[in-house]
C-alpha cells in the first residue's frame, strides 16, 4: 500500500512513463495527466489530496501559471507542495509560479531518480513547516519498517501510547528522517530496501551525534547469528515478528521511559 500520493502533469509520455514507474517502487501512488485541463479535473472533482504535485512549465490547455493560480487560491490545495519542470526560457511564467507560492523548481532535461528525490525533499520541508512545535513535550519514536501496515500499526499504537511518531519505509529514508527529528528511540526492520537495517544501525551508532539513540531492532529472522550481528553493531534490543505490542511497549519503557 502506498504511504503517498503524487500528481504528475506532463505531455512528455516517456518522462511521464518513467516518473510514474520511479515513483510507484518509491512507495508513492501516481496520478498521470497529460494536460492542465485533465489535470485541474483530478483536482477539483476528486475528494482526495495529492501530497506532491510535479507539474511540467510546458502543459496544454491550461498553463503551469493559470493551473498553479487555481491551486494557491483554493482553501484545500494552496498548501500542496509543487515542484516545477523548467527548461527557464519562460522566465516570467516561471517567476510568476514562485510568486504564487511555489518553492522548488528543476531545470530539464532531468533524470527521473532526481524528480522524484527532488519531490521527496520537498515533502520533507512541508513536513517539517507541520511538525509539531517545540513545546510539543511527546518523546519521538522513529519507525524504519517497510511493511507499511506494520508500520502503521505501530504509529496508532504507539501515538495511543502518548508518544510522536515518524515513518520511513526504507534505510535511505529511515537515516535522514533520524537526522531531521534526533528522536528518542528508534524501531528499525533489519530487511530494508536501499539500506539494510544493519547498515542502518551501524551508521548511527558510529555516529557521535546519534550513537546514544536506543535502537530495537525488528526482524522475522529468528536466527542467532542475526540477533548476535545487531547487538555487535550497538543495538540496544532485539525483538522477533510477531511481536506482541505490550510486550514492545514495555522494552520502549525500560529504554527511554513513559510518554
């Protein structure tokens, strides 16, 4: 199941293809238009948000300007996160969306894999400008797990719990969410696309600014060996799938206390 979803506008079919083929392995569910027209339909019409938005400076029928315009100044979408395709020859078109409230942009030709790492960034920041402030006293669990609805069971459990959670699906994404939030335990699967949760661990705990992290580490591998491995690396506990949830709560406590 898709943890995101993305509106891509664009005429270009084998950029469009390719993005939507790059997307859908980075966990993101794709709506694919070719016009702006098509694509203020998926928007008005559709009783859904896009979470990101990538949109070509060259559509048909209604303009990157006229097609940004309507989202800014409509109450449920001017806070989507949009990320433009420029070749920069409509200099003023391309000013004008900035205007409007659009923060990033990527000249082309682009390669899809920096698209689609030019769109996570972009959500990262938006997420970021959401997160809760500083006051917010909940002490925060990282959850690296590429089994979504695990990794949301985990998130309800846990939030129920009293504590802030955050979710990335694979190492890559799992080490720079730790990065952004520094939280106070992290629950880290051992089998990770990108980075494995081996890799994962040993990075931070090599890593002065985050070797105090508790890490527990999560895996279906009942193995001796693998238990042994991620204890060498630093991890702080080990837990096997399936886990009963009071039984992770109460290691979460022993390691960093009650929410």
């Amino acid at each position: 199941m898709a943890d995101k979803s993305v509106l891509i506008i664009s005429d270009n079919y084998e950029l469009g293809e390719e993005l939507k083929t790059k997307f859908s392995v980075d966990n993101f569910e794709v709506t694919l238009c070719g016009d702006g027209k098509r694509g203020l339909y998926e928007v008005m019409t559709a009783e859904r948000t896009f979470d990101a938005v990538v949109i070509d400076d060259k559509i048909l029928i209604v303009s990157m300007v006229e097609f940004v315009r309507r989202l800014k100044t409509n109450e449920r979408t001017k806070g989507w996160p949009i990320l433009i395709l420029s070749d920069e020859t409509e200099r003023d078109a391309l000013l004008e969306a900035m205007t409007l409230g659009v923060t990033k942009y990527i000249k082309k030709p682009a390669a899809a894999d920096i698209i689609v790492y030019m769109t996570r960034q972009l959500l990262a920041e938006f997420q970021a400008k959401q997160a809760p402030a500083e006051t917010d006293n909940r002490k925060k669990i990282v959850v690296v797990d590429d089994e979504v609805p695990i990794a949301r069971m985990l998130k309800i459990r846990l939030e129920a719990n009293g504590y802030s959670v955050f979710m990335a699906h694979d190492g890559k994404a799992g080490l720079e969410l730790v990065h952004k939030v520094n939280p106070n335990l992290i629950l880290l699967d051992l089998v990770l696309p990108v980075i494995d949760g081996f890799k994962v661990c040993r990075m931070l705990k090599f890593d002065n600014n985050y070797k105090k992290i508790p890490i527990v580490m999560l895996t279906a591998r009942s193995a001796e060996e693998s238990r042994n491995l991620g204890q060498q690396l630093g991890a702080d506990a080990y837990m096997t799938k399936p886990f009963e949830p009071d039984q992770l709560l109460k290691k979460i406590e022993e390691l960093i206390g009650k929410a």
